[in-house]
C-alpha cells in the first residue's frame, strides 16, 4: 500500500521558499500568478497491513515525525491499494 | 484558480533524505515502512485566465523552474477551479 502525505506551513506562517519561487516567476514573465506555498511530500510504502491500522499510525508518524505540528499542517491520502 | 505541482526525484535517484526519514521511523517502532520518497509540493495561486491556458503554462514554468528535468519528474493537478 502506498500513501502520500502534503506537509505545508501554516496559513498564518510566513513561506519565504514559495515568495522566492514567485518571485522568480513573475520574473520570467508568468505575472498571472499570485501565490506560491512550497512544502514537502512523502510517498511511502508500506507493508501489508490493515487499512484501519494504516488510518491509525499514518496521521500518528505524520505528526511526530513528518511535520512541525507547531508551524505546518499536514494532509495525507491512500494512493495505491 | 488553484493548482497542486509534486516534484520528486526521478526512480533512479537516489533519494537520501527519504532514506533518512525511513530510518527514522524504523527507530520509532514503524517496521512495518518499507520505503519513503520526499519530493516537494507547490501549491499555486492564479488569477482568472483561461484553463487551456493554465494547462499550456504549468507543465512549462514546472519543468523549468520547479523541476530540475535531469533527476526530477513532476505531475500536476488543478485543486480549485
């Protein structure tokens, strides 16, 4: 099985990552674009076990492990059966 | 207009902060993680402009700015219309 996880700053938390990106867009010309937030992603892969299992221990890691439950937030999805 | 570009390093890459993050979590008792690609997510912003547009545009300034096409791949998705 096969999750994917977003960890993303806040919304409240400043990005400086994604204003540089932006910046760097409206430079070569993309000046349609308003806002940028750069975060990270996780694809794991996992040995087989329970679904409900795999519902309990993802969001668990994620916090622990994954994101800074302080600054980031986090959101995470099933993507291979 | 919303859209959601992952970029992560190509299968053949090597990929050490994966590697990193999984050893970790091994350490915490997670056994059951066989394996973790990191890559990074960009959630974007966009003013109104047609979406034959945007589908021209994102795949370009991706594979030239987001992306390093030689070790990274990237998909894309709208998430907000």
């Amino acid at each position: 099985m096969k999750v994917r996880i977003l960890v993303s700053f806040k919304n409240s938390v400043l990005d400086p990552q994604g204003q540089t990106v932006k910046n760097a867009l409206h430079t070569l010309g993309y000046g349609f674009i308003k806002d940028v937030r750069q975060g990270k992603v996780f694809e794991i892969d996992l040995k087989e076990i329970p679904r409900s299992e795999v519902e309990k221990v993802v969001p668990e890691f994620a916090d622990k492990v994954l994101a800074n439950p302080i600054i980031e937030k986090f959101s995470w999805q099933i993507i291979e059966e």
